[in-house]
C-alpha cells in the first residue's frame, strides 16, 4: 500500500461517528497521506476523520466526494493506526470509538494558533520610570522566552499602558509566535540519588533494558518506600538520553504533586501533565508537543496512553495493580494491559510498579513472560512495620463503637509521644445503612438498587452508585412513623465522632475523597498531615496510596474482614493490596511502626498471608486456587452487561442471546447468567449480566462478535462487552 495518495485517489477514511468501517473519499488537491487527520463531508456535517488506507471501492465514482481539508495536525503514525486496530479487536470496540479516544484535544483542525508576544529590541528607554525598569527586569525573569503582553505586565506588576509605550517608543517590538511552547527541555546529565545495593542493581537492568530499544515489560517490586519511583526515573533518564519519549502514569491526580516535584528535582524541570484536571489550551498544547518531540516526559492518567508520542520508549505504570487503571464505561479496557500492547507495537519498555502486583502480573513474571526485579528493603533506617491481628471476638465493644480497647491503648501512647496513629476504614460517610427502627425499611436510591449512605457533612443521604441526594427523612418513607430513623453501621465520619470522644486532647484530621472540593484542598491536607498537623488520622483507602507521613507510626485497620465479605474472585487479593498497601504508611521515616487489624477471623488465610509476611506463599496459593478453578489468568473471562429501562425486556433480550450461544460452544466456552449484574439497576436502567469462561487458548474475541452480533439489540437496550472483567458475581 503506498503511503500517499494524489488527487482524485481514492481513500478509505475512519471518522469518528458511529459507521463502522472506513468510507470512501477522493484525496484532495494536493493529495493526502496515510494518517493524515481530515475533514470530511458526512451527508450534511463535516466531520474529523483519519485517512486510514485506499478506498474500497465498489461506489458509482462519480458519487463519491473529497475529502474537504487535510488538516495541520500531525498525522497519526503506523504504529498509532496498528495500536488502535488491535486494541479495538482485542476489547471488541468500534473503530470509531478508537479514534475518538486518540484524538481527545480540542481545535485540531484549527492549524497552529497564533499570538502576539513581545521581545526586546536592546533600544534603552529614553526615559526611564521606575514601571520601565520593572517591566526591563522582568524581561530577564523570562529570560528571552516569548512573553504576551498581559504576562509582563503581571510580572512587573505594571500597567498595560506602560507596555504601550515601551512599544511606541522602539524599546519592545510586537511579533507573533506559535501559542503552542514546547515544555521545558529536561536533563538526564543531572545527578540522581545515591542508590543502595539492590536499587542501583534494579536501576542499571532497566537502563540496560531501555538501551536495548526493544520491547520488554518488567515487574519492578518493592515494598513501599524501598525507591521504586527513584530507580524508574532511572529509567526514565536512559529514554531521554537515547532521545525517545516517557510516559508514567499514575493512579490518583492527587499523587501528581509530589511526583512533579521528584522529576523536577531530578531532571532540572517539570514534565507535561495530562488527566481531567489539565485545561483545554493545556491540553492542545500536550497534544502537539507530544507528537512534534516538544514534550519528552508526560505524567497522566490511563487516557495518555491515546497520546501521539512521536517515539515513545518507556511506560511505567505505577502502582500497577490499582484498580483505577481499569475503565467500565464507554471503552471498557485496562490501562495496563493496553500499556504493555502499546510498547509491544513501538519497542518500548513497560516497567509495572508495585508492592503488591495484581495476581496476573505475579504469575506473568512466574512465568518469565515479565522480567522481575526486587527491593527487597525499606530505603534508609526504617523496618516494615509489625503487623498484629486483635482478635474481635475477644474484646467487648458497646453498642455503636468500633475501637476496642487494645487499638484504642496503642492510639494514646502514640498521642503521648506526638506521634501520629491511622486509623483505616474504607467506607465513606457517616453510615452505610439509614434503617428504620420502627418498620425496619432501609433507605434506598430511587434510581439504583444501592442502600444510600449518610454523610453528615453534607447533611445528606447520597448514593454512591449515581450521586443522587436527598435529606435525612423526618419520617419514614414506608411506615411514616417519625423520628425512627437511624445509622447503623460505621463509616469515616461517624469514626471521627467516636474518635473526638474518646481522645478529646487529640487534633483529628479525616481523609475521604469526597470531603475535599478539589485536588488541591485534598493535596493540602495531606501537606499539613505530612508536616504533623494532626494527631489521629481517619481515612479511606485513598490514604492507602503512596503519601509519605513520617511521623506515623500505628495503623489501626478498624475492619480488616470487609473487603473478605462477598464472592468476588478478587476479593482475597483485594484485600491482601490493601492492608499491605495502609500498613506500609506507618513507620515510613526513623521511627518503626505497627500495624494492627482488627478482625473476626484471624485465622483466615488471606489475614495470616497479611500478618506473617509471606507474600510469595500468598501469590502462590492464590495462583494454585485459580488454575484449579480454570478462572483468569489461567482462564479467560468475558462480561457482557445489558441494560434497559424495563427490567422484563432486558431479561428476555439477555436469556435469547444466551440460548444463542452456538459460536460460543464452537470454542468450548460457557455462558453463565443472564443475572442481575453487581449493581442491578443504574439511573433507572436495569442491568443484567452475562459472563462468559473459556481456556486461555481460545479466541474468544471473534466467537464473541459472533455470537452478539445474532441479535440486533432493539431500541434503548445498551450492550457493553467487558473483556478481563474486574468485579464479578
Ligand atoms: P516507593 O516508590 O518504592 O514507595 P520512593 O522512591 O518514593 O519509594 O522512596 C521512598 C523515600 O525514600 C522517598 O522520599 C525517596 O526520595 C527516598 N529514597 C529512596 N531511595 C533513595 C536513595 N537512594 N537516596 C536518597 N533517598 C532515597
Ligand atoms: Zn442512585
């Protein structure tokens, strides 16, 4: 296939709509080229497309129209186009939806934007005012970088008058540069840390493994704090010193801030930043950067993997087992797994960070499909913290109070010796259950079969399946009886009532997504929890992630069996990430730390499994259970939601399609359901699930396609297919 086309040639072109397959278009004048990003007509509209191959053919010629604009954006690469398709196959998404995602930046139609900047002309005013001799220093502040005028003016904190005449008078002349900077070139030369003996082994196999400018994924474990992050940037200095382009990703925005300050520290400047929280004009300017070599680090969420690197050589994923690396709407993929299909295509590196890999990864590095490489120690002085069960069953609590009285001896000493205790409770708001003492109803949403939970912060019940609110009702909405309603059961903020009650003295600071207005307020209060502004900190595992408090050292899990309740495959290892993950927070700086879990079955597995220590017999037997079991990685899964606003309908459309199920047998794969899914009804929509196992081997994808494409939905019925789901039951 050649590479370019010349007028009148046919093209084949994907466009973003909803169509399928590329349509047939003639190049333009002046022909057009494999990638290119263009306009083209659609019945009456103009939409983006991408010149995805040669036409098909088989139209009336005559009929078929041009493509209207080659547009100045740079075009998509092959390895972009090849990314796309196989992802698109491999998660059974159209084309279109592909596009979509890869071309998520605003005005990229609009060709490169201008603006009008200012430079010196080396002229000295003729008359020199105190503003002239403001405006003449801050010249040097942007040291010869293009500068509008609004910014120098802030700057010199002038008046844009006194900008005016130093134009008019010959000493700043007005020109117009491209809006779009490059960012800030960074320097792999500067010195990084000193590394320790297995640090500096891990970091020199990265370094060898990014020289090699060949594909490879490794398992980076460590515990946390052991310097994961210092020795990836490591690697991250190799890719930038063979001139090829880096990506990390991280899993909370709120993790960005301190991660910026360690690159710039590092590398003498910040890196290009992209998640929901980056502005549009930010985002144009990423987007060509990246894809003109004007960006070479960038640090996002899961959507910058679409980016158009212009030579992408290393991804790191970091705390790769999160679980918010997996998106479940619109394109249902996982970051991850579509990190290590992305470098695979452009010879990257895929480096997975994590103290407590997801079990797919463990058994990939089992296997050695990953490389493996371990920290096996703390950086610095500090040892893991001593993990200890209290055994529930043996402590007498009162009613409505969650704190037994061992945790609650340990939490004082701390106090005593400002130091800072945790407590862990992964459940946000007030309580998880409004009851009514007098008919026993429980308030539900009105749209989604979720039990709504109180947050009294808010003065509210909230669901947090859709986000509907209402007020705490007088009477109850069932058996009208008034002033019965009542909380049952714990969440953060009735911790810290408890808490207030029971260490009066101590300063208490509550950490809960949903208690902060922005990423910034949330970044501030863990700054100031950082820096010793409180004594007792309650919070949900948003503490869980990588924050560093140095004066912590208890860690109290308040209910250690919550996650272990429920059929979930991943429940164990959920629960195992998790209590690794919060008891790391304590004892991170000189002082050792403790981590105690309160539980009602100390004797369970996956408890010894977090108390000893053992974290290889854990992956081991968890690996064992699933191969017995035939379930993922050893076997494959496939979930298919459907939803509709009339339960019976969905019912019936989702039994026909399971009926169908031929193309599926054909592989030797079974189908289970139709079932209410986990959440059975989402903004007035019923939602039925159907899941779908087969062997590792099987082509599962195409069978799939098969068989749902039988029956074509009717209106309103939604089907989403989820390969490699998460949540189960
Ligand atoms: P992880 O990513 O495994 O949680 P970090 O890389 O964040 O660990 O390291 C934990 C802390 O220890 C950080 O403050 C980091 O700067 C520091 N640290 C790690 N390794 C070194 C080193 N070799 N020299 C100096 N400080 C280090
Ligand atoms: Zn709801």
């Amino acid at each position: 296939m050649s590479e370019r086309f010349d007028e009148g040639d046919l093209v084949g072109v994907l466009t973003t709509e909803p169509l399928g397959r590329p349509l047939d278009y003639k190049a333009p004048e002046g022909g057009c080229g494999l990638g290119d990003l263009v306009e083209v007509p659609l019945g009456p509209r103009r939409v983006l497309g991408c010149v995805w191959g040669a036409g098909a053919g088989g139209f009336d010629p005559a009929r078929i129209r041009p493509v209207s604009r080659v547009l100045e954006a740079t075009p998509l690469r092959d390895e972009m186009r090849t990314f796309l398709t196989r992802m698109a196959d491999y998660t059974l998404t159209p084309l279109p939806l592909m596009l979509r995602l890869a071309t998520r930046a605003p005005d990229l139609g609009a060709g490169p934007a201008l603006r009008r900047v200012l430079r010196a002309t080396g002229r000295e005013p003729a008359r020199e005012t105190d503003a002239r001799l403001r405006v003449m220093d801050a010249l040097d502040v942007f040291g010869g970088a293009a500068v509008t005028s609004t910014e120098l003016a802030a700057e010199a904190g002038v008046s844009s008058a006194v900008i005016k005449g130093l134009v008019k008078a010959g000493v700043l002349a007005e020109e117009d540069a491209p809006r779009d900077q490059p960012y800030p070139r960074l320097d792999p030369s500067r010195a990084g840390k000193d590394l320790s003996g297995d640090q500096a082994a891990a970091s020199e196999a990265l370094r060898a493994a990014v020289a090699s400018g060949r594909y490879g994924t490794t398992l980076l474990k460590g515990v946390t704090g052991s310097g994961k992050t210092e020795v990836y940037l490591e690697a991250v200095a190799e890719a930038l010193r063979h001139d090829r382009q880096a990506l990390v990703l991280l899993p909370e925005i709120a993790l960005t801030a301190g991660f910026l300050e360690r690159v710039e520290a590092r590398f003498g400047a910040r890196p290009a930043e992209w998640h929901s929280g980056v502005t549009s004009t930010e985002r144009r300017r990423l987007w060509r950067m990246i894809s003109d070599g004007g960006a070479q680090l960038v640090v996002g969420a899961r959507s910058a993997l679409f980016l158009p690197f212009r030579d992408l050589g290393l991804i790191v994923v970091d705390e790769e087992h999160d679980t918010s690396y997996k998106q479940e709407e619109g394109v249902y993929y996982n970051a991850r797994d579509m990190a290590v299909m992305r470098a695979s295509i452009c010879g990257a590196q895929v480096v997975l960070a994590s103290a407590t890999p997801a079990l797919e990864t463990w058994v990939n590095a089992d296997t050695g499909k990953y490389a493996r490489l371990d920290l096996t120690s703390r950086f610095g002085v500090s040892d893991l913290p001593e993990m200890r069960a209290i055994d529930m069953r043996a402590e007498k609590l009162p009613p409505n109070r969650w704190i037994s009285e061992t945790l609650a001896t340990q939490v004082e000493a701390r106090v005593a010796a400002r130091e800072q205790a945790l407590l862990f409770l992964n459940r946000r708001g007030y309580a998880p259950v409004t009851i009514c003492r007098a008919c026993g109803h429980q308030i539900g949403c009105d749209d989604c079969d979720a039990r709504m939970v109180e947050h009294r912060f808010l003065k509210r019940l909230v669901c947090h399946q859709c986000g509907a609110s209402k007020p705490v009702p007088e009477a109850c909405p069932a058996c009208s009886v008034e002033g019965k309603m009542a909380a049952v059961g714990p969440g953060v903020e009735r911790m810290a009532e408890e808490v207030a009650e029971r260490f009066p003295g101590a300063r208490v600071a509550v950490l809960s997504s949903d208690l902060f207005g922005s990423a910034r307020a949330l970044k501030e209060a863990i700054q100031t929890i950082s820096d010793g502004g409180a004594d007792i900190i309650i919070g949900t595992q948003i503490v869980a992630k990588g924050h560093n408090f140095p004066l912590l050292t208890l860690v109290g899990v308040i209910d250690a069996d919550l996650g272990l309740q429920g059929s979930d495959l991943r429940a164990a290892e959920r629960t195992f990430q998790l209590m690794r993950q919060v008891a790391g927070r304590a004892g991170r700086a000189e002082r050792a730390g403790v981590a105690l879990l309160q539980t009602h079955q100390p004797e369970h597995p996956v408890i010894r499994a977090i108390l000893t220590g053992h974290e290889e017999d854990f992956w081991r037997a968890e690996a064992t259970e699933r191969r017995m079991a035939g379930t993922p990685p050893y076997g494959r899964m496939a979930g298919i939601i459907l939803s509709h606003p009339d339960v019976a309908r969905v019912f019936d459309f989702a039994g026909e399609l399971a009926r169908r199920d031929g193309p599926l047998r054909a592989i030797g794969a079974q189908v289970w359901g139709p079932a209410p899914a986990p959440i059975a009804r989402v903004r007035g929509r019923h939602r039925v699930r159907l899941l779908i196992k087969a062997e590792r081997s099987a082509p599962l994808q195409a069978a799939l396609a098969e068989w749902v494409a039988q029956l074509k939905p009717p209106p309103n019925m939604r089907v989403a297919i989820d390969i490699d789901p998460q949540s189960f039951l």
